[in-house]
C-alpha cells in the first residue's frame, strides 16, 4: 500500500487493523479507524501516551510481579487466578489520575465522531474505494463502502470470502491479498520494495 501511494495509485489508507504495520511499511496518513494497540488512552481526559511507558510504570508499581499462567488464549490473553493478580497495582493516568485502557475500539464502543467525519472526506474526494481483506462484517468499516456506492464511485473488493459489503461492490476479487497486490503491482509496474522501510 506505501508503495502504491508513492506512484500515485492511492490517496489515503482508512485501516481496522490496530498494529500500526502501515505506518511500519512507509504509508503516511494511515487513519486507524478502530485505534492502535501501541498507545494508551485517559477515560477521564483523552490524553494518550505509549504503551511501552504504561509497561514500564507497571513494572515499577509491581516489581516481582511474575504469574505463571496455565494457557495463553490464541488473542494473547492469559488466565490469571484471584490470588494470581490479588496485589497488582494498576497505575494511573500521569496527566489526571484517571483510568487508562488500550486507545482502541472494542466491541460496542464507537468510533470517535471525528475519525468518521474524517474518513468520509477522504472516500468523498477518492474517485474509486478499493477494500482489502476486510469481512465488512461491522459497520465501523461497511459505512463507507456504502457512502462510495451512493456516490456512484466503483467499490473494489479483494477478499477470499463473500463480504458484507458485495453487493455495493463492482466486483469482488476471491484471492489471497498478497496474491492480488502482487499481481495489480506487477501490472502496473510498482515495484513494492523501492527502498522504503519494509513491514515487521
């Protein structure tokens, strides 16, 4: 996606994921839709910090904390007994006080308003909207593939399976992404590793 930004192919990258792999692989203006997992956020403020930061203060607030967890889920998260985490001490927010969570949308939440409105001026000044590998299961992501349906711009969808989003699609590409990006830059003759930071 960086590299077919750089040739003028792509305008903007509204992504769900919340790893920061764009930004990793060089695209610029990546909108994360649904937040990202390397930063906290305040509940009572707004004010976001890195995650790596929370880590250490956890670490100074719980020295020796080291549970051993039975399993660890496939999502990374691990079941801990009472008695496991009975003295954690969580830490707080270091400009007010407040709660900190993960600067993400989960389920049930909603996505800031802003990030929306945001979103739909980059689909309203694209001529075309191409979806990649999302379900469209959720409507965070499918209401703009409808806004560029009403709009009359053509809706590309690469995904192996059927989609939420079909039938705003003009057509619907059944492959595997990196087939598929492989194959339109090789069309187009983008060459994807021209010297720019590769994704982790």
């Amino acid at each position: 996606m960086a590299a077919f930004a750089r040739h003028g192919v792509l305008s903007g990258v509204i992504t769900q994921n919340v790893d920061g792999l764009h930004q990793a692989a060089g695209s610029a203006g990546v909108v994360d839709l649904h937040g990202r997992l390397d930063r906290v956020v305040c509940l009572s403020c707004g004010a976001t910090s890195p995650r790596g930061d929370l880590a250490v203060r956890l670490e100074a607030a719980n020295a020796g904390f080291a549970p051993t967890a039975a399993e660890i889920n496939p999502d990374g998260d691990a079941d801990l007994t009472d008695a496991q985490v009975g003295d954690f001490r969580v830490v707080p927010c270091g400009e007010c006080g407040g709660v900190l969570k993960p600067d993400v949308v989960f389920f049930g939440e909603p996505v800031p308003v802003q990030r929306i409105e945001h979103c739909r001026r980059l689909v309203e000044e694209a001529s075309s909207l191409l979806v990649l590998g999302s379900s469209l299961t959720v409507m965070s992501g499918l209401r703009f593939v409808r806004q560029a349906a009403r709009a009359d711009k053509p809706v590309l969808i690469v995904n192996r399976d059927p989609t939420r989003g079909d039938q705003f699609a003009v057509t619907r590409v059944a492959l595997p992404l990196g087939t598929a990006l492989t194959t339109i830059a090789d069309r187009l003759h983008i060459a994807v590793d021209d010297g720019q930071p590769a994704a982790r």
